[in-house]
C-alpha cells in the first residue's frame, strides 16, 4: 500500500484503513499510575519527602475522575503548560471567572492548591505540583504542537470528550451564533 491524498483517489482503487485501537476506557486515573515515588494511605497519596515548614505532610486525593475534569484538560490542551514542577494555564486577563473555575476544579479533585495573578493582559494560573505536571503530560502531551486528547477521551464515552472540546474551543474557538471552529 501507499499513501495518497483523498483527492487522488480514484474509482477502483482500493482502501485501506486503520482501525480504532483497543482501548481500556479506564475513567477512574489512579496518581500512583503516574508518579512510583507516591505512597499511599486510604484513598490518599503522599510523596515521602513532601512536607511543609511545620513536618506536615501533604497528602492528595488518590484517585480522581476523568469526567470531573473534563473541561479542564480541554483547557489544558488549548492554554496550558508544564515545567518540572508546575503546570501553567495562560489565558487573557478577561478570564477570571475560568481562572476560579479551573483552581476550584483542581482543587476538589486532586487536593491541589492554585493561584492566579494578572499583568496587563495576561492572566496566569499556575499550580506547583510535580504530580500535576506528570499527570497532564501523560494524558494530553506536552508543548503546544505535541498535544493531544487521550485515546480514552477520544474514543470513549461522547459526554466526556463533548466537555473537553468545549473546553478547548472555549479556549482556541471561535463561535459564529450557530456554529464553533477550532485550531
């Protein structure tokens, strides 16, 4: 077989295509999946050098559900970022109302504190956590051409992935009163 444009083809030929992979559709995303270093106690994860000034550890929530933050890794994949150790979503300083909505999200899922501050027209969220930035990587890639929404979105359940893409339109669309383009 060869590859050739859709606009090449011609009466007779023959097609082949590839076939959605087998997918575990797995919904549930255990932090233990991400980062070997994590101990856990219960339905919580601890890193064994993570503690505060005060010896206080933190813990995070151990297991967390794809359908809660759906809409934030549609945001992600459309205005975030990663370094080692902190995941960044850069969005315009008329966004505030998202920046609250994506620190709440993060928060009552993973157990992860976040922020945001403005300067001129850049509103900033960032989260300091080396486990975010793994999960994040693993799930949607990293850098903004490396992207992508995870096979189990992509070829699961149609309510989740309808979330993450109106995430990501929200945060690289346009809508023209019927109608909603991505890039």
């Amino acid at each position: 077989p060869e590859w050739i444009q859709a606009k090449d083809v011609c009466a007779g030929d023959i097609i082949i295509r590839n076939t959605v992979p087998s997918i575990e559709m797995k919904y549930i995303l255990d932090m233990k999946d991400y980062d070997n270093r994590l101990m856990d106690i219960n339905d919580k994860v601890y890193y064994n050098t993570g503690s505060n000034s005060k010896s206080e550890r933190k813990e995070y929530k151990r297991f967390v559900d794809l359908r809660k933050i759906s809409e934030v890794i549609g945001w992600y994949i459309s205005k975030g970022c990663s370094s080692i150790n902190k995941i960044y979503f850069l969005l315009h300083r008329k966004k505030e109302e998202v920046a609250k909505y994506i620190i709440k999200t993060i928060g009552e899922n993973f157990g992860i504190d976040g922020y945001y501050h403005i300067n001129g027209n850049r509103l900033t969220v960032r989260f300091d956590s080396v486990l975010l930035c793994k999960i994040f990587e693993k799930l949607c890639g990293k850098g903004a051409y490396n992207k992508m929404i995870p096979n189990n979105i992509l070829f699961g359940d149609k309510s989740i992935l309808k979330d993450v893409l109106n995430g990501y339109s929200k945060g690289n669309g346009h809508f023209n009163g019927k109608h909603t383009s991505i890039s």
